[in-house]
C-alpha cells in the first residue's frame, strides 16, 4: 500500500459510505441527549400519541398536527403505508377489482427507473403492476413531467417519486409541476419522498409537504435520517390526510417513538443552525467527491444536491467490481441490481463522509483503479 492510503487520524475502517446516513446532527439535538444523565431519566412513558413533536414537525412542515404519522424510521412507513393505500383504493372501486384480478393492474405504480428501490421492488414481490419512468444521464437524470402526465391520462395510479431523487440526487419534481396534476388527477395518489430534501435550501426548491393540507391525495415521507444525522435514532414520518393518518394509527399501538427520540428531533427542529451548517458542509464535501471521481479515467460522476454522489463506468468495469475492491478495504459503497428487465451494472453510489473520510475514500478509490 502507497503512503498516500494510510489509514488517516479521524478515519476508523469498516467505513459505511453505502447507505446514505447524514453526518452531523444538530448541537441542540445533542444538548437535549445529554440532559437525559440519571437512571431515571428514562423511566417514564412519553406521551402517548407523541402530540408535541407531531406538533412540532407540523408547524415546521406547514401543516396540522393530525396530518402526521410518526414511526421508527420512513422505511418501515413506506413499508406498511404504500401496500395498505394501493389495496384500499382498489378495494374502493369494482373496476379496479376486476382489473386487479384480471391483470394486476388496478392501480398501478408509476415511478422513475433508477429511484429508492425498495418500493417498486416490494411492489412487484406482491403482485403489483410497476410502470417505470425514463431517467437518463443524457437528460441529466430529469423527470419528464409530461410523460407522466400522459401515462396518467391512460390510467389513474400510485405516483411514488422521491425527490431529490436516490440515487441520482437531483430534484425531481417542483410544486410548479405538481401542483395541476393533483388537480387533474384526484384519483391517482401522488407519494412524494422528501427523505433528502433539507439538504436543499427552500429559497431554492420550495418544498412539496405544505401542500398535504390542501390536496388529500398527496403524501410526503420525510426522516431526520439524513440532514438531521440521526439515521441512528430512528425517526421518519408521513404527512396524510387526517383520515389516512387515522386509519394507520389505528393499526399500531401508542407509545411508538420514545422520550429521547422525541426530545432530540424536536430541538434539532428549533436550532436554527443546523440546516445551514449542514447544506455548507455538503456542499464543500461533494466537491471533494465529484472533484476526486471525476479525476478518474473511466469514471463520470453527476452533479448531486445531496450527501451522495452517483457514479458509473465508461470503461466497462461494474459498480459491483469496485464494491467487492473497496470492501476488502473496509469501505462500503453501493451498487444496483437488476430491476424489471432494467440493469444499472455500470453505475455506483457514494455517500458523503466528514472531511477525512472523503479524502481517504478518493485516495483508496485512486489506488484500487489503478492497481485494476
Ligand atoms: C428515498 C429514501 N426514502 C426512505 C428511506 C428510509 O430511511 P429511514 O428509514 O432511515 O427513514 C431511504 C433510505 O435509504 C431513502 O433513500
């Protein structure tokens, strides 16, 4: 190994850059933590329904309190919510029944090629139909709001786009684009994941989740995974209709997200700094990436306005080589299997590290590309 690969300080292997966590939390998320000190501290229940820190995330989200569904994490949400709507809303209608039973396709998921897989794939393992989008690198990796609005002038359905999109970490869709078609369209559900949207300024990119209020076929997932760094705490919710939240609280019991998540994320949500901290951080960390990876012969990384970088081969080499060479180096990346007759071989994700980490990343990637 060259010197220039040493394990640097601040930099402890294995290195987990293949799951999209965020790095910093908030200061005042980690003032909060440290007052919970005594063996008591902990001994009692929250409050059941969690009410203030739907509260809070309410009025930072421009919405109600009961417009919100808290869970361990938005990927459990994705999990339960996503088969549960599509089910009762074919359940709704005698001819989506029979286009179910006929076909599978009673209401269909309309999604972009190359999104968070785990919802069309969970999808497609329960027998439902999937209609993927094009997403190119040609078009920068631009949603074509046009085709979809076609595809649903054919048939009404689940519209599942995340945005800023993963893995290709761009804005997908703006409140300009979406907003006529929740007009036009009340029949489809339009299930907008803004798991990684804080990492964009909202003078920028006005958000998608005030809308819920005024459109009760529009849902919005969000985590405090990513920007807010606390992907180790588990907390992510939905923003719903009253009645769906409803409806879905009532499938779970109370007391789900405990005294210390609730503290931590609602003073993360009041300290003012932390965004801004952030989106400064990432956006001089992705420099580091994008800078480094594009250096690479063979190698062409897209533009992200997130903590992830998307990658791929010009050379022929696979996403899938390079994750096997950098794990035997105690580094994780990720890479993309094959989806519905699609293949992603040549393409690879990078999350964002702090500063160490990112410097460490390119020089290991550096070395394992040149040793072939
Ligand atoms: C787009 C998207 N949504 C949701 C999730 C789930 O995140 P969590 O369960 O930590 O909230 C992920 C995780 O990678 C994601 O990429």
């Amino acid at each position: 190994m060259n010197a220039k690969v040493e394990l640097p300080a601040g930099v402890s292997l294995p290195l987990n850059l293949g799951l999209n966590d965020g790095t910093y939390c908030p200061q005042a998320s980690l003032d909060a933590m440290l007052r919970f000190n005594h063996r008591t501290s902990l001994r009692n229940y929250t409050d059941a329904n969690n009410d203030r820190l739907r509260g809070a995330i309410a009025s930072a989200d421009g919405v109600h309190a009961d417009n919100v569904f808290l869970q361990n994490g938005s990927g459990p949400i994705l999990k339960q919510v996503v088969p549960h709507v599509i089910r009762s809303t074919i359940k709704a209608s005698p001819k989506r029944i029979a286009r179910h039973l006929l076909a599978k396709n009673g209401y269909p998921i309309i999604t972009p090629r190359l999104t968070y897989s785990k919802v069309p794939r969970k999808a497609s393992e329960l027998g439902l139909t999937v209609h993927m989008l094009p997403l190119a690198p040609e078009d920068g990796f631009r949603l074509n709001v046009d085709l979809l609005d076609q595809r649903l002038q054919k048939q009404e359905g689940f519209v599942y786009i995340t945005s800023p999109n993963n893995p290709t970490g761009n804005v997908l869709i703006t409140r300009k684009q979406l907003e006529p078609l929740l007009q036009r369209y009340p029949t489809s559900t339009f299930w907008i994941d803004e798991a990684y949207v804080q990492y964009v300024d909202e003078a920028e990119h006005e958000y998608i989740s005030p809308l819920v209020a005024r459109y009760p076929n529009l849902l919005v997932s969000r985590t405090f995974s990513f920007a807010y760094g606390l992907a180790g705490l588990r907390v992510g919710y939905l923003l719903g209709n009253t009645q769906l939240v409803k409806d879905l609280n009532g499938q779970l019991t109370d007391y789900r997200v405990g005294m210390l998540q609730e503290a931590m994320v609602i003073a993360g949500l009041h300290d003012k700094e932390h965004l801004p901290f952030v989106r400064a951080t990432c956006a001089k960390e992705r420099k580091v990436l994008l800078d480094g990876m594009s250096a690479m012969k063979g190698v062409e990384a897209f533009p992200s306005q997130v903590n992830f970088i998307f990658a791929r081969f010009t050379d022929g080499r696979t996403g899938a080589w390079l994750k096997a060479r950098m794990a035997e180096r105690g580094i994780q990346i990720k890479c993309f299997d094959p989806f519905a007759g699609e293949r992603y071989d040549e393409y690879f994700r990078v999350t964002l590290g702090v500063e160490a980490e990112n410097t460490y990343f390119i020089d290991v990637m550096r070395d394992v590309l040149a040793k072939g």
